[in-house]
C-alpha cells in the first residue's frame, strides 16, 4: 500500500445507527419511545398540576412503582441480549 493510499473502513449501518431507543439489530424500541413518552408526559402533568396548586403534587406509589418495574425489565433485557 502506498503512502498517499488512505484505508478508510466503515462499521457497518446498524452499528453506526446505535443509540439508546435502538435494539440490537438496529431497529427502533417502540417500548423504549413509549416509556420516554409516558416519563414526559407524566413530568408535564405533574409540573402543571403542582404550578396549579402552587405546591409540589403528590405522585402515587402505584405510578410510580408501574412506571419504574417496566423501566428496571426493559433494562435488564437491554443488557441481555447477545450481540
């Protein structure tokens, strides 16, 4: 190879397309976006609500422990899988 040749190797598209919301044969998680959805639009309606009272809002234990098992599986599950 001569010195002005440059080698420039791509990863392959799935492996550049990573990211958070990604599974890992580089499709999109509809879970994950869900999920994401579900913790802003919960943040919104509680801000809103504790702006309305002037007073933080009381959440409850119920939504919250929901909202955090579906969290804690798909984290597991994330680390789970083979690559």
């Amino acid at each position: 190879m001569a010195e002005d040749e440059i080698l420039v190797t791509r990863p392959p598209r799935t492996e550049r397309r990573r990211g958070p919301f990604r599974e890992a044969d580089g499709k999109i998680s509809a879970i994950r976006i869900l999920m994401l959805l579900w913790g802003v639009g919960l943040f919104v309606v509680w801000t809103t609500i504790s702006l309305y009272h002037m007073e933080p809002a009381v959440i409850d234990g119920q939504l919250l422990l929901f909202g955090s098992s579906i969290v804690l599986y798909k984290v597991g599950q994330k680390y789970g899988e083979k690559k």
